[in-house]
C-alpha cells in the first residue's frame, strides 16, 4: 500500500489502530500502529468474564510485559465496564489515544457486502443481520455503539469474517432450497475469513517459499473451519450460513443431519433457543470428550480415557474429510494449517496428515514436533521434502487484517475527500 496516512485528514505522521475482536462474554483488544506502509503491533489484551462475578484481564505490550497491573480495579459485571476497562487500558503505558478503530463482525447479512465504514445505515442492517448470526452479532452491536460513543472523534469500521469468501463461485454458496428461501439470503457465506486472509498474505511474503496456487488452510480452534484457495482466492469452504456447520468443533456439532435439527425440536420443552444453544455451546469436543481444551483432551487420552480418545478420532476425521474433499476438488499443492490446535498441537496435525497420507502428504517427524518460537519462523514447512503436497504452519493474524483493512478505508475516504466523523 503506498503513501502515508496522515491523521485521516488532520497531518499525523503515524496511525493509531485500536482492534477490538468481540466474543460474548469477552472482548479481545488491540492497538497498532502504521507508519510508511508497516504495521506494528503495541499491545494486545484479553478481558473475560464480561457478565459475570469474575473478570480477568490479561494485557500485554508487544514486549510481552505484562501491563494489566497499570489499570487498577477492573469490573465487567456488564458490558459497558468491560468497555470502559479497554478505554482505559488504550490510554497505559504511553499508548496514543486510536486515530480508527477496527471491529471483527461474524456476520453482515444479506445487504453488506465488502468492510464497511460504521454508520447509522450499516448499524441498521447489522442489526438486520441479528437473526443470521444471533449468538454473535449482538454482542458487537452493543460494543459498537458503546464505543463510538466513547470515541465519537474517530472513524469506526466493520471487517466481516465473510468477505474473503465473496470470490467463492454461485456453485459453491447456494442452497438447494426453494427460491423464497434462497432470496432471503439463506445461502453459504463461509467464515473465519480475516483468519484465511492472514494466511495468504503470509505465504506471498515468506522467504524460501514458492506461493501455493492451489491451498488449503484448516484453521483450527475452538471454531473450526476448510477453504480452498485457488490464486489466493476462496473458491470454497466448509462452514455455510453460519459459522455452527462444516467440521467438528470445540463446542459446535459441524455437520448436522437436518433431521437431527427437527427432531430435537420435536423434544417436549424444547424450543429454538435451547436447541440452538446445543448446538452451539453444548456440542462438539465438549459433548463428546467432556471438555473443549484439546490439552485437556489430550492428556486424558495419553492416561486411558476412551471417551476422549473417541472426540479427538472424530474431531481430527471430519478435518481429513473436509480436506480430502478439496484436495479431490481442485488439487491443492498445499495445506496450511493455522490457529490454535492447527498451530500449535503438533499431535492433530499429525493424525490428519496420517489420515492423507494416501493422497499425497506426508509429514517430517521432526519439523511437525518445533514450535514456531523454536524456528523463529512465522511460516514453517512440517511436510517432508517428498511430499507431493506441502504442509505448513503458520500463525493466524486477523487483527493485522483488520488494521490494514482500516487503514486502506481510511485512505480511500481521504482520496474521495472524505473527513472523519
């Protein structure tokens, strides 16, 4: 991206991006800075419990020292203190004050396409969108408001999880229900795309290796999700209309016979909203090993437990499934996995990659035990050298996303003449 932001109209030299990355009861912060064309990160925080009778804070600078002491009492009983508790750790230990601030939304609906500038028309259609994300979206809404208020001085903007996916073929996103249904909007956007983004982004710039036209990235954590990347692009993913479908999850079923659906709403007591929390908050890793902490779930494996044995099975065979499908799809030259158990749990890694192993991965023994701290390498080759697919490791970054997304917004309401407000 060329040139230099300047205050987003008022002449700084540098530019302040406060991300927030909201989560129900938590709210994941950050503050950057960009200045000739780099982005660099200042601290990152962490406040959890947001509702409850505990709160915990973690708040870091880029050093890795711990700030949180720098604040004081923290309350998040609502929603509110817990924003108040992000204003005032943006203002510790010397941090300017943001210039822009960056949202990471789930879900646009079916009128927003592309990020988007926040203002009184896009926060009508967000909430619009409640009903295609209604365990996501509220919380961000009520985050937004509270922080344009706090901030009224400085643009905000949206950066939606489904946008990385708009280049994804009608084939791949459409439902075969009625056209009513269809028009509603009722179709597959896919998610965790700033994730997906990251990892492109990552793999054009690492030194030593050759850009993968054909990849897969299996982001991995608590949320799971495949893309298929062709030319950087998405041309297909597995979650659908929200981000509850595709593989297993930590506490999300993936992949639901829509029979199933039916019949525990035909439950007596049952309703849409305890259905929905099931299969949202009660099912997956948690359902069926007791606990959605791969570590956890490991270790109790590693002393015998079957029933955990059994959730990590089937956890890792609904990834080998999903990429396997896209490898027979549309032939990847990669795999990247990223995000928690996909960066960091070497053992996942080593089962689905033995469960492809009859088309064509392999993985280095060695290179798939390092963690990236050992290598000092954001992107690190774990396949071995006669692979004929490669498989890499790399860290997910949505936050940097978000703030070059920010900044290029900024830049283009600067070129239309545009002031913040």
């Amino acid at each position: 991206m060329g040139g230099k932001v300047g205050s987003v109209g008022w002449g700084w030299c540098y530019m302040h991006i406060l991300v927030i990355n909201p989560g129900s009861s938590s709210i994941k912060f950050s503050m950057l800075v960009e200045d000739a064309d780099e982005i660099r990160p200042l601290a990152e925080g962490e406040l959890g419990g947001i509702g409850g009778r505990s709160a915990k804070l973690e708040f870091r600078d880029a050093g890795g020292n711990d700030l949180s002491g720098k604040l004081g009492e923290v309350k998040t009983g609502s929603m509110e203190e817990a924003i108040g508790v992000v204003e005032r750790a943006v203002g510790v230990a010397g941090l300017s004050p943001p210039d822009a601030v960056g949202y990471r939304v789930v879900h646009p609906g079916a009128h927003l396409r592309g990020h988007q500038r926040l203002t009184p028309e896009v926060l009508a259609k967000l909430r619009d969108a409640v009903p295609f994300a209604p365990l996501h979206n509220p919380a961000v809404i009520e985050i937004i408001v509270e922080m344009m208020r706090r901030f009224p001085g400085v643009p905000h903007f949206a950066c939606f999880d489904t946008v990385f996916h708009e280049t994804m073929p009608e084939e791949a996103t459409v439902y075969a229900l009625p056209y009513a249904v269809r028009k509603q909007g009722v179709r597959r956007y896919g998610f965790h795309g700033l994730s997906c983004e990251s990892i492109v982004a990552q793999m054009r710039e690492a030194q030593g290796i050759a850009f993968p036209r054909r990849m897969v990235i299996a982001h991995l954590g608590s949320g799971c999700s495949v893309t298929a990347c062709i030319d950087g692009k998405s041309v297909d993913t597995t979650m659908g209309l929200t981000p509850t479908g595709g593989v297993m999850m930590g506490t999300r079923t993936g992949d639901l016979d829509p029979g199933v659906v039916l019949f525990l709403l035909r439950q007596a007591g049952a309703t849409v909203d305890s259905v929905e929390g099931m299969l949202d908050g009660d099912a997956g890793l948690r359902a069926l090993g007791g606990v959605n902490d791969m570590r956890a779930l490991r270790k109790s494996a590693a002393e015998g437990n079957q029933r955990t044995r059994l959730a990590i099975r089937v956890f890792c065979r609904s990834v080998i499934k999903a990429i396997a499908g896209f490898i027979a799809l549309y032939g990847p030259d990669a795999i990247v996995f990223t995000c928690g158990i996909g960066e960091h749990d070497a053992a996942s890694r080593g089962e689905i990659a033995g469960g492809l192993a009859g088309i064509g991965v392999e993985l280095d023994g060695v290179a798939n035990q390092l963690q990236s701290k050992q290598t000092g390498q954001m992107v690190r080759k774990i396949s071995d050298e006669d692979s004929p697919v490669a498989v890499y490791v790399a860290p997910a970054q949505e936050d940097l996303m978000i703030a070059w997304h920010v900044v290029g917004m900024c830049r283009a309401s600067l070129r239309a003449g545009g002031q913040s407000s």
